[in-house]
C-alpha cells in the first residue's frame, strides 16, 4: 500500500495548458465531470468525484461514474471514500496547533514523552529519535503494516479493534533502517508514534482534537475518523490488495468496510471527501489557520526518495513539476486512491477521489489529477485578468 504510494508520487507530473472563457458554475462542474469522464473510462476505477478551488476561494465539484457495488447506481455526489495516508495531514495540523500552543516542540525526544513505557526500550534509534524526525519520516523506523506478523493479525481477526499502544509497539525490537536523520523511509509508524505523543501530552483523544481543531473551524462536515467498519455514506470500492489482507474485491457494501480500519489511525484514519480535502489544504497555504512559524516548518522539506526535488515535512508532501510545485498529499487504501494538493504558484487547489486502486487506477487517477490541474490553472489565469 505504502510502497504504492512511494510509487505513485514519484510518477506524477502534472501539464500546464491553456484556455478562454470563465466557465459558470453549473458549466465549471459539467467540465470536471467531462474530464474524469475522459481520463477515467474503460479502467478500473468505475467512480470518482474532484473538487477545484481557485484563487478566489471559489469550489468547484464533479462526480463522475458509478458505484462499484452497484454499476447501476450514479456515484453521489457526497461520496466518501477511505483517504489513506493524506489522513496524516490531519493529524499535521493538530500536531502544528500543539507546537504553537508549546505543548510540544518538534525537537522534543521521543523518550520526553514515552520514555517510560515498559516496551519504550526496544524502539530501534529510541533515545535519538525526535518529534519532527517521526514527522518527516526520517526516524530510521520500518512500516510495521509491512509486517507479515501485523498483516496475519489482521487477516486472522479483520474485525479487531486495536489499542493505539499496540500498533506503536509492533515496531518494538526490530531494527532500525538508518540513524535519525541520516536518510529517509516512508512509514505508518512514525505517524502512530505521533498519535501516542500528541494524546500523552495533552490528556486528549487525538480524533476529538482533530474534530475541535480541524473539522469544526473548517466545516468538513464529509470528514470524520475512520475508527469501525461502519462508516456512513462510505462507498464501495474494487481493491487489488485482497491477497494481502483476504478481503474481497470489493471492499465495502452499505457503507460497511470489509474490514475494520481503525488500524491506520494516525497513519491516515480519516474518511473524507474531495471537497473537504481540497478545502483542508487550501486552508493551510492560503488561510491563517496556522502562524507564520508553522508554514515556515512545512516548508522545511527533508529530502523524501519520491522523485527530483521532492520532500517530506510535517503531514506534507512537495514535489516539482513543469508549472512548478506543489504541496499536498497522496493516499491508498484497500479499494481508494487520494490526491490532494496546492500549487502556489497559481493557487488553486485539486483534490481526486477513485473508487479503485493498483497501477492501473493510478494510472488514470494522474490522467484526471493532469487534465485537472489545466482546468484550474486557466480558470485561475482568468480570474487574475479581470482582477482590478
């Protein structure tokens, strides 16, 4: 799953083009319905839904194909999907707000906050480890959901609910990849760590924070935590992962999930729409959600093996392209793929959901994601030019 997201990122390479005339609203929807239309059909992925933001906070949505349980019914337009690891940049922000309280400072050590757990000694690096290096994914710590051991669990009892304390202590008494800071590996782990952090320090459960400080003020009313198999208005979606974890083909019925996917968490453990993901990023890089100290941290990359130029910060991703950056992040979930993302060089923010995952969704999901982004930048190229 992880390895996919490695994968997909260093692969994506967003077109500029251009265009005239300012679609209306009504217009602007039918044109991104039109554009997954074209990059979407004849795949895998049999629904999706998108949503623009242009630099004038104006939203723009489409929806596009049908449900994967249901090829006779329309994809709705409030459709939610799993977001998988973009889930992170949730917690990000509640993490950021913390540091800018002084409740935590992303030099803090690990050991400062859960050095006295019985099992805290088997962390590999654990008395090197800091806060921003679990958050940059430099800490040297391997994915414990790319254990065979966690993934039997899984297989053999899906419906488990797992304490957050077990999930960290999957990582206990293995080895570390790398010393703190000398390299860079993708992992869930360093997230989970975080979660335990964040909840030690504050007394709070990091799901209720994240409601408090990130659904509520931003009204992300199609966002909630993916904590139980039950998640209303969840649509089903066609996963190529079913060997890894035994699960059917397609993987959630009702809004049931096959599975229980508590397990992500911190690792990503949101259910989400396109609109309130495009809002959510848009909001970091254009609102006062955080101080200046805090963009001045996500814009510290740490170099991330994910292509030319890209990084990792806190709950961020940065990769260059032909129009220049963007900043955002990418998710797999057994059955979805997610891409949200900001480029300030125009301002607008894109945001896709896929009701299907492997190469082959991928594929098309960059397909839409490309032919998207032109959209937005020639209707953010025409906002600008009847600008005062």
């Amino acid at each position: 799953m992880h390895q996919q997201l490695t994968n997909a990122i260093a692969a994506l390479c967003l077109l500029v083009g251009s265009a005239s005339g300012a679609p209306a609203a009504d217009e602007a929807s039918r044109e991104i319905e039109s554009v997954l239309a074209d990059t979407l059909a004849g795949g895998r992925v049999t629904g999706a839904t998108a949503a623009l933001i242009l630099p004038d906070g104006s939203l723009h949505t489409g929806v596009w194909g049908a449900l994967a349980e249901d090829p006779g019914t329309p994809m709705p337009a409030d459709a939610r999907m799993l977001a998988g690891s973009a889930g992170k940049t949730f917690f990000s922000v509640v993490l950021l707000q913390l540091v800018e309280e002084g409740t935590l400072s992303l030099d803090d050590t690990l050991a400062k906050h859960l050095g006295d757990l019985d099992w805290f000694d088997e962390i590999p690096n654990a008395d090197a480890i800091t806060l921003r290096h679990l958050a940059n994914h430099t800490s040297g710590l391997r994915d414990h959901v790319w254990f065979e051991t966690f993934q039997r669990t899984v297989r053999r009892n899906p419906d488990r609910a797992w304490a957050h304390e077990e999930l960290a202590k999957q990582i206990a008494g293995t080895e570390a990849l790398f010393e703190p800071g000398d390299a860079w590996a993708y992992s869930d782990t360093n997230y989970v760590l975080l979660g335990l952090v964040m909840e030690r320090a504050t007394g709070e459960d990091c799901y209720d924070m994240i409601c408090e400080r990130v659904l509520t003020p931003l009204a992300l009313e199609g966002s909630s935590p993916s904590d139980r198999a039950e998640l209303p208005g969840l649509v089903g979606g066609t996963t190529t992962l079913g060997g890894v974890f035994e699960i059917d083909e397609i993987v959630a019925r009702d809004g049931v999930y096959v599975m229980n996917p508590q397990w992500e968490w911190a690792g990503g453990g949101m259910v989400s729409t396109s609109a309130d993901l495009a809002r959510l990023f848009h909001a970091i890089w254009t609102t006062d959600l955080f101080e200046p100290e805090s963009i001045d941290e996500l814009m510290s990359y740490a170099p991330a093996a994910l292509g030319p130029g890209a990084g990792y910060s806190v709950g961020m991703i940065r990769m260059r392209s032909p129009v220049g950056e963007w900043h955002g992040h990418m998710g797999i979930m057994p059955g979805y793929l997610t891409h949200a993302v900001h480029y300030p060089e125009h301002g607008v923010t894109v945001a896709v959901q896929v009701n299907a995952d492997g190469q082959q969704a991928q594929r098309a999901q960059f397909d839409a994601a490309h032919a998207l982004a032109r959209e937005a930048f020639q209707r953010a190229e025409e906002i600008g030019s009847v600008r005062p």
